[in-house]
C-alpha cells in the first residue's frame, strides 16, 4: 500500500510537471520548474528524466531547457479529433466543402509545427489528400502564416528564435509577410510545399479571441485561379467566423 501511494504521488508530480507548460512559456529550466512545483532539484530531474524517456518532454541540448515533447502532441491530436470537437467543426467544413468542392483542413500550432486535425476531402476525382495527425512545419503554407500572424509577439520571436527555425530563412522581410497576412485577414500558398498544390487559409478565434486554429481550403494549383480564389476566400471567412461565435459559447 506504501509503494502505491508513492507510485500514485509520482504520477501526481510528472503532472504538475506537464502542467507548468500549460502557460505562455514554451522552455523551462530545471530551477525553474523546481520553484514552480514546489520540489527539490533533484526530484525533479527524476522525474524529467523519465518524461523525457517518453517523449512527453524535450531537453534543448545546447540551453538545458525543457520543453514538451511530441507525444503530447499526438495526445493533442487525438482530442481534437474527439466527438466533441467534431461535432462543432466537421458539419461546418464540410459544408464549407460542398460549397467549393476542394479538401478542407483544419490546422493547430503546437510547438514549431502545425498539425492537421481534422479533413474533409474534395469529391472531385483529382485532389488533395489530408490525412488526419500530420506534422508540418510553420514557416510553409497558408495555415503555417495564419497560425504565426495571429500569435502574440513574444510568442512569434520564441518560435522564430528556436533553433529549429530555418537559418536561411530572413527573419524581418518574414515577419512583414506575415503582418500583410493579418491585415489582410487570410493567407494564400501556391506550390510552397508541395508541387502542384495551392491553399487558402483563415484564423479561428477561441473565447479569449486568441487564435485556435487554421481552417484551409486546398486542392491542385490549376484549379485556383484569381476567380476561384476571390471566391474560396469569404466563403472560408464565413465558416471561421461561425466556428469562432461556437467555440466562444
């Protein structure tokens, strides 16, 4: 009985761990984790040793910063594909899919990557296949610009200054592209990360109006001409904006 209430008061620790990331800090020390939870260094570098050996945390090899791992991620992935969720977003988008008749994807930021979380496929017989839980960078692509242009931005500057971030990528000229994306209320990709493909991208706003999400509209680049475009653009900013009022409630 002694050995599961130790057992029981580790788990209880690892997750009020995983919970100091809950906040706006993506990277921790060790000391600063230890104040956070109120336990010695020691115990939390046991305890961030085995995280770490699960992939729910990561260890920036060059600061000796803590950051979460990519099993939370796919965890992440896993509830936003719930029933809950779906049952919000999935009528929407493929409503919105009926109305142009090309693949919808529904994007989220964790970390330096986005991940698809939900799709609902174009019928036509030529078209882009979304498959559900996939890992794609930020700095290509329609929704990689809108998840980036709505961040706040000492958030933008900690995804940018992560050492992941491309170096040959320039840094200012970026951050004014995504300025434009903001002003202009959407983002267009053609052919940026894949040959062949184009997209459309609007923000989803939550109930503290921090974006949530990147709802996208893609397909083969030969069928998003100037007129097709003008035309998926309102039509993507009217379902976002009713995922948003419904998020809020």
């Amino acid at each position: 009985m002694e050995q599961e209430k130790g057992t029981v008061r580790s788990v209880e620790r690892a997750l009020d761990i995983l919970l100091c990331f809950s906040g706006m800090e993506m990277e921790l020390g060790l000391s600063d984790i230890a104040k956070k939870v109120n336990l010695h260094k020691s115990t939390v570098h046991r305890l961030l040793t085995s995280l770490e050996s699960r992939g729910f945390i990561r260890r920036h090899p060059q600061t000796e910063k803590y950051r979460l791992g990519w099993s939370v991620l796919e965890l992440v992935s896993n509830v936003y594909q719930s029933d809950d969720l779906s049952s919000i977003v999935l009528p929407e988008m493929t409503q919105l899919r009926d109305e142009v008749g090309e693949t919808i994807s529904l994007y989220i930021r964790v970390g330096n990557e986005r991940i698809r979380t939900q799709a609902v496929e174009s019928n036509q017989p030529v078209r882009r296949v979304a498959n559900i839980g996939q890992r794609l960078p930020l700095h290509v692509g329609a929704s990689g610009k809108v998840l980036l242009a709505w961040l706040d931005s000492h958030l933008l500057d900690e995804v940018m200054n992560d050492p992941s971030w491309p170096k040959d990528l320039p840094k200012r000229p970026f951050k004014e592209a995504l300025q434009q994306t903001r002003e202009k209320g959407y983002a267009i990709s053609i052919e940026e990360r894949e040959t062949g493909a184009a997209a459309v991208a609007v923000p989803i706003f939550g109930r503290d109006k921090q974006i949530v999400a990147a709802l996208s509209i893609s397909g083969p680049v030969d069928r998003f001409t100037d007129k097709a475009v003008n035309r998926f653009i309102p039509a993507a900013q009217r379902t976002a904006q009713l995922i948003s009022k419904m998020l809020a409630r």
